[in-house]
C-alpha cells in the first residue's frame, strides 16, 4: 500500500516536471489538433489583441471550435512560427489569426463576421481600403482603368447575360 502511494506521488512530481513537449512525446497531455491559430501578445499589451480575443472566444462558443492562442513575446517556438506565417504578407502585426489548412490570415482587429468565416475555412476576400483608410474600396483604380476593365468584361458576356445586365442596371438607376 505504502509503495503504491510512493508510485503515484513520483509520478504526479515527474508529470509537474516535464515541459509540455515532453509530455506530448510521453503522451500524458495530449494536444488535439486545430488548424485554427491565434498569434497574440499578453492580456493587457494592446486592446486590439484584447478586442480579437473576445471575438475569438465567442466564435469558439458559437461555432463549437478550438483555436490554438500562441503568445509571441513568451514562446520561441510561437515567435518563429509566426515570422514564418508573416513572410507571406509581410505586415509583422498581431494578432494574426491563421489557417493551416485553407492558408487565410486576419491581421488586427476584424469583424465577428469574417472571423466566422476564417473558422470555416472559407475563402476571405482581400480586404480593400481607400486612401481615407475606411474601406471605400476605390483604392488603385481610376476612372479609366475602371471602364477599361469594364469593356474588356462586356466581350465576354453572351446574350442572355447581357440582358441580365441591362436589366439590372436599369433596375438600380430607377431605384435611385
């Protein structure tokens, strides 16, 4: 009885002692795979990283997923990883949120919404700002590359989506 207890005191100690790779070669603590990962910095640091956080947590809830929180100031291995992740774009901003699977990044503070969408997998637009930074989805065009691309779509449509078009144009003017 003795030696049992003994047993079970040196392993609880030996368990408190290995590092969390450690355990996951052992196979005592065992991480479930997430393709979902948060790059963040600690509570506290910026509210941008706090704000995302509780979106996060509450696109966890709703959607019934794990995201892996990596923080980069406290974890070498967090901190690599997310140089790695970041040489796609370039922008060395937190939080990030990346996707293994689907590859979609969120840089900064986003919405609920577009989170969800990351969760998911699906497919996120490129995120487009104009020059006043409020997302007037003008930026890089003018007005003449804009008709040119234009004209060069229109070659492409056939009859009935042409129509489609017409129609719809028409619709919105009236409307306005």
């Amino acid at each position: 009885m003795r030696s049992t207890t003994i047993y079970n005191t040196t392993l609880c100690l030996a368990v408190l002692f290995l590092s969390s790779a450690q355990a996951a070669i052992f196979g005592i603590f065992e991480k479930k795979y997430t393709p979902l990962i948060m790059f963040k910095v600690p509570k506290g640091t910026t509210e941008e990283n706090d704000a995302m956080e509780k979106v996060v947590k509450q696109v966890e809830k709703e959607l019934n997923v794990k995201v892996e929180r990596m923080d980069i100031l406290r974890d070498r291995f967090a901190r690599n990883l997310y140089e790695k992740v970041d040489e796609i774009e370039f922008k060395g901003k937190v939080p990030l949120l990346y996707h293994r699977e689907s590859r979609q990044s969120i840089y900064g503070l986003e919405t609920k919404a577009r989170v969800q969408a990351w969760a998911k997998g699906r497919w996120l637009s490129p995120k487009v700002t104009g020059t006043d930074g409020r997302g007037s989805g003008s930026e890089g065009f003018l007005a003449d590359e804009e008709d040119q691309a234009q004209g060069e779509f229109e070659e492409d449509l056939t009859e009935l989506q042409r129509a489609g078009k017409d129609a719809m144009l028409e619709r919105m003017e009236n409307e306005q």
